[in-house]
C-alpha cells in the first residue's frame, strides 16, 4: 500500500508540476490562461492533500496502539487482583 500511495503522490506532483510550470509561462507574455488550467491545478493540489494523509493500512496503526495502551492498562492492572480472588475461592489460599 506504501508503494501505491507514493506512485499515486508521485504521478500527481508531476501533473502538478506540469500545469504549474505551463502557467507560470504563460504569465510573463499575457496568454490568457484558461480556467479550466486553473481549476485542474487547484483539484490537483487537493487531490494531492487528500491523498497524502490517506492511511496506507486499512486503519492508522498509531491510533490502534494509543487504543489498546490506554485500554489493556487498567485491565492489566487488575489482573493481579482478579487472581487473587480465583485462588481464593477456588483453594481457599
């Protein structure tokens, strides 16, 4: 997926580069520039945004870690205590 998502980026930054660089030529000898340019750069560039923060993995590894840290903690930290009790009233330890 990582490999996708950075032809996909790349494929878009030459597109861009390409548009950008025929408009920026046409400004210096006053072509009119066509709005259809304008508006291919401006989908382009936003195109390019939605894609970069695009997850390369069906979900954010980061945010499933943050998820089950916060959540095994305090279950973790009760285990020693459930245990306790299990032995309690299963040999009356």
């Amino acid at each position: 997926m990582k490999v996708a998502k950075k032809e996909l980026l790349w494929n878009i930054e030459t597109k861009l580069d390409k548009y950008c660089m025929e408009l920026c030529n046409a400004l210096p000898s006053n072509e009119l520039i066509a709005k259809t340019k304008i508006e291919y750069v401006r989908n382009l560039k936003d195109l390019y945004d939605i894609s970069k923060f695009y997850p390369t993995w069906p979900f954010n590894t980061a945010i499933l870690r943050k998820f089950i840290s916060t959540t095994a903690t305090p279950i973790l930290a009760m285990l020693p205590i459930v245990v306790r009790i299990i032995l309690i009233k299963k040999f009356g330890i």
